[in-house]
C-alpha cells in the first residue's frame, strides 16, 4: 500500500493513540520501527500534558535527523542529506521543509534572529525566512566553517576551521543578492576578518556591540562588532571543546580540565572560576539566576550564576532538556525523561522516552521538544502552562493579556430619577 505524504500533518495533544497507530501502519513503517506516543494517563500524573506530535520530512530509509533547535517561534529539525523542516513550536503546524544545498554536505546546527534563519552547509552560509522558508541570500565563506554561524540584527558571524572569524554586513549581502551577484562576490560583503590561534569551536556571540569566538587552542576573543577592534583576549589553562554559554552579558567558558569561567563579554573582566574535577560534555545552560552544567560521570550541577556557587548536584543526569519556574527537566543513561525540583535538584518523576533520543537543549523557552531519529516530534509542557515562558531573551515575552474578572467589576450606576413635573 503506498505510504501516504505525512510530512505536512500535525496532531495536538486531543488526538487518539490509535489515530497515531493508524497514520504510521500507513505510512508503511515496519512493526519494528513503530514509535508509541506517550499517552495523557501517562503524563499528567508527573504534571505534563503533550501539547503536539508531527512527523519531520525524511527518507526513513537512508537518512535520519542529525540536529534539532528551537528558538521562540519554531523548531527546526535538520536531516544528515540536508532536509529541514520547520514547525510551530507551540501550535506543532509544519510551517515549512526544504532541501538546503548538496545532500551530505558538513553542516551544524541552524541560527536564527528575530527575521531569519542561517544555515552552514559546506562552505555555503544560507539564510532563509524562517517563517516561510523563501531563501533570502546564500554566500560562500573563504574556509570551511567549523560551528554554527550567529547573526544580530546587522552583521552574520561564521567561525571556520582554520581560526578565521568572518563577519558579514546583513545589508550588503541583501543588496548583493538582489543584484544576483552571490555568492560569487560574497567577499564584497565582508565587514572583516579575524584570526585565532587555533579552529573556533564555538558558535560566535554577540551582544550587538561586542562579538565573542572561542578558539580550540584556549583563547576566547572578544572584538568590537563595527570595526573588529579589540575588547579583550581571555586565556585559559587548556583546550576549549565544548559550546561558550550565555547569559545577558555573561559567557560561560570551559576547558578540557574541568574549568568553568564566568567572563563579562563586553571587557573579558573574569567574574568567577569553577573546577568541577571532571570533563564539562555540554554548554552551560544559564536559566535565570541559575547555571546548569554536565560533568562526566558525575551527573548535573547547579550553580548560582552571580558568584559559581554550588547550589545541588545530581547523579545520573547525562543531557539539560528544559526548565521551568519550579522544575529541570533532564535525561539519564538509558535517555528516559527526569523531572527534578529546580529549588534542591531531588527528582520529582521519571518517563520513559528512550526512543526519542533526540532532545533539545532548551534554554529558550520551557517547552520539552524530543525527536526519534526517523524525525517523529512530540512536544510536551507542564499543565497548566498554555503560555511559554522565555529564558534566554525575557524582552521578547509578549505581552499577554489582561483576563476581565466580571465578578470584580463595578456595578452599573442607577439610573437618575426623572425630573418632577
């Protein structure tokens, strides 16, 4: 029986678990390869409810998701042969999907501002409406890159293998686009360069005025976003490979001896140190006044983030998932879903969802998004939460509205008492 094109469906949480049987046995996916949902029975009693489930444009047969993000308006789920497709992250609507440069190209996780999303493929940096998937440009970086570009609202920053930091006028590179001239002469563009000591492992951040990039070799530089003049080099005591965090005008660095450093990113002024003993294995999350950190082998750490201090530990927890007001949501070894109270880290419930083993790390907003490999998506919120709230950027909370308690309103005034004849 042919499968039907499922890549344009998406369910909300009212839809039956026998309506998601039905649509996979159509979809012609073998017995083995059937994924159950997680059912409501399931989910509220640890204070959850599913608010969608879709499933990812794929080639089930030779492809597989290779990277999920999320910002506050979608999430995105990039296949290694370059499919993306792009949802809704609080309605689960497939808003877009597209094949983006050459199947099996090198690539890294996608970025986004407030208009657009930029993807690297290759050598090719490709920014996209995010909310339409129209290309808007596409230009070609003198090197390969080697993290996740970053974009403000004036400039796009790629780190390449070779140490180089390329930043690129968003203005320039529109212009050139609609004049048909890129990428070829995508160097017209370029606002400058900068050279590290060594590959940039990180994702450049930027804070409008001053752009941070991490070198493997140890060194984090901070620059002047118009002209590249310097603001401050930071060294630390060995190699940097895991992802730089953030936090307002914080970034949280690590190195490859167990080394955390809180630097202000405007003037590289070191705040405080931490030494964990022990390989840090994922970017800091910063939630709030708290940083969550993953050491090896010894679980999730929660530190305060004005002074390093150790607030509670957790044996056990290998990935940061979400947060809430209240809650941290994690996973263990086996990739089931631990609930934890933010307040003291002592675990709240556990939910098995192994075989969604892709997870986003959320520190954007408190949704739970998880995906399998084959690009099936659920994502989860607490009861109760129908709005989201914003981690990362609190300023781009929209302003919700008002409820009108009848109960509490006025009474109407009388009416005046007709004059005497």
């Amino acid at each position: 029986m042919p499968s039907l094109p499922f890549s344009y469906l998406f369910f909300g949480r009212r839809q039956t678990q026998l309506l998601a049987f039905a649509v996979m046995l159509l979809m012609g996916l073998p017995v083995s390869a059937q994924i159950r949902l997680p059912k409501e029975d399931e989910l509220n009693p640890l204070g959850l409810t599913m608010m969608w489930w879709a499933q990812a444009t794929i080639d089930r047969n030779r492809d597989e998701v290779q990277f999920i993000t999320n910002d506050e308006q979608n999430v995105y789920l990039q296949s290694r042969s370059g499919l993306m497709t792009t949802f809704n992250v609080e309605t689960g609507e497939r808003r877009w999907s597209k094949l983006l440069g050459i199947p099996d190209r090198v690539g890294y996780p996608a970025a986004t501002n407030d208009r657009q999303i930029l993807v690297s493929i290759g050598s090719n940096v490709i920014s996209m409406d995010k909310l339409t998937g129209q290309e808007l440009w596409k230009l070609r970086v003198p090197e390969l890159p080697s993290a996740s570009p970053e974009v403000d609202d004036n400039l796009a920053y790629v780190g390449t293998v070779d140490g180089s930091v390329y930043a690129f006028d968003l203005k320039r590179v529109r212009e050139l686009h609609q004049e048909s001239r890129l990428p070829e002469w995508a160097h017209i563009a370029q606002r400058w360069h900068r050279q590290a000591p060594g590959e940039i492992t990180s994702s450049p951040i930027s804070t409008g005025t001053t752009v941070s990039f991490a070198s493997k070799s140890g060194v984090v530089i901070g620059v002047n976003t118009r002209d590249k003049q310097p603001r401050y080099d930071f060294y630390t005591d060995g190699q940097i490979v895991s992802p730089v965090g953030r936090s307002e005008d914080l970034i949280f660095v690590t190195d490859d001896n167990g080394r955390l450093f809180c630097i202000n990113q405007d003037n590289g002024q070191l705040r405080w140190t931490y030494s964990t003993g022990t390989y840090i294995q994922e970017q800091p999350r910063a939630i709030g006044h708290q940083l969550f950190i993953i050491t090896h082998r010894r679980g999730m750490e929660c530190l305060s983030v004005a002074g390093g201090n150790t607030m509670w530990s957790q044996a056990g927890i290998t990935e940061f998932i979400a947060a809430s007001e209240t809650r941290i949501y994690g996973s263990d070894v086996s990739g089931n879903l631990i609930i934890m109270n933010r307040q003291d880290g002592s675990i709240l419930g556990t939910l098995r969802m192994r075989k969604f083993g892709m997870r986003i790390a959320n520190d954007r907003t408190d949704r739970i998004v998880l995906s399998t490999p084959g690009g099936l998506i659920v994502c989860l919120r607490e009861s109760g939460a129908e709005f989201p709230a914003y981690h990362l950027f609190p300023n781009r909370q929209p302003i919700l509205p008002e409820m009108f308690d009848e109960s509490a309103a006025p009474e109407e005034p009388e009416a005046p008492a007709a004059p005497a004849e």
